[in-house]
C-alpha cells in the first residue's frame, strides 16, 4: 500500500513537472526587467502597425526589456506546425534583406546548433530564427545581443 502511494505521487510529480508550461518571457532576464508584455489582439495590432500593414493573423506575444544596460525585445509568432513556421521564416528574411529593406550586414550564424538570421538595424541587432512551431524576432542593444541571444536560448531547450 504505501509503494502505491509513493509510485502515485511521483507520477503526479511527473506528470506536473512535464505539463508545465516552458516561460518565454520571464520576469527577469539578462539584467533586464520585462516591463510590458503584449498577447492577443493587442500584440497582433502591434506588429501590424509596426508593418504599416496587415502582416499576421497568428497568434502573437511580445516581450518588452529595459534595465541599465539598455533594452530588447522579443516577439514571438506562434503556427500551427513547424513547416508553417519555417516557410514563414524564410519568407521573412527575403523580405528584411539588405536589398529590400533598412536592414545591412545581414548573415546567417549558428547558436546552440540553431540557424539564426542576424542583420542590424534602428541601431540595434536583430535575429531571427525558429523553435517548433515558433518563429522568433529579438531586437538588442548590439554591445551585448549575441550574449542575450546565446542566453535566451538556453531557456527554450
């Protein structure tokens, strides 16, 4: 009797530990605070204001850090599949190439085995890439973003 208990409560444990949702903007991070935070409609008039045209009509989240360092940003696009999300990616990148738009220095550079678009711009630098079904958009201050970056990513593994 008390073996099946304890084999129960590991289980809930488990179960628990494995349903919980993974955090992708904690409260602190990098130094940074998150000071504002956008979800549902309100995110998604954002970035399509930031377009200045309808660009989404996925779910949106963004994510807004300040602290002494500076600041950064992280949006975050969710699809149905990771296809999705990957040819969205790609469509993405041909758009904010440096000859079609106010981005330069554009690469592709490989963090933590992930393919990640970094191109600078607004007087920041700015990555993009994917994680499942996710696509991804940070925006830091160029001093420390790779840094930012690397470390944030931890978090989604």
């Amino acid at each position: 009797m008390k073996n099946s208990w304890i084999s129960a409560l590991i289980i809930i444990c488990l179960f628990t530990y494995c349903s919980k949702e993974q955090e992708l903007f904690p409260k602190y991070f990098y130094d940074l605070n998150l000071t504002k935070k956008l979800t549902g409609t309100e995110a998604k008039d954002f970035v399509n204001r930031l377009h200045f045209n309808s660009v989404t009509n996925e779910k949106n989240e963004i994510g807004f850090y300040n602290g002494v360092k500076g600041n950064a940003v992280i949006y975050i696009t969710y699809y149905n599949d990771a296809n999705t999300a990957s040819s969205n990616y790609e469509r993405m990148i041909k758009k904010i190439s440096p000859e079609n738009s106010v981005f330069t220095e554009s690469t592709f550079i490989n963090v933590a085995g992930k393919k990640i678009y970094r191109t600078l711009g607004m007087g920041q630098t700015h990555y993009v890439f994917t994680s499942t079904n996710k696509l991804f958009w940070i925006s830091a201050e160029t001093e420390w973003a790779q840094d930012f970056l690397s470390d944030y990513i931890k978090i989604l593994d």
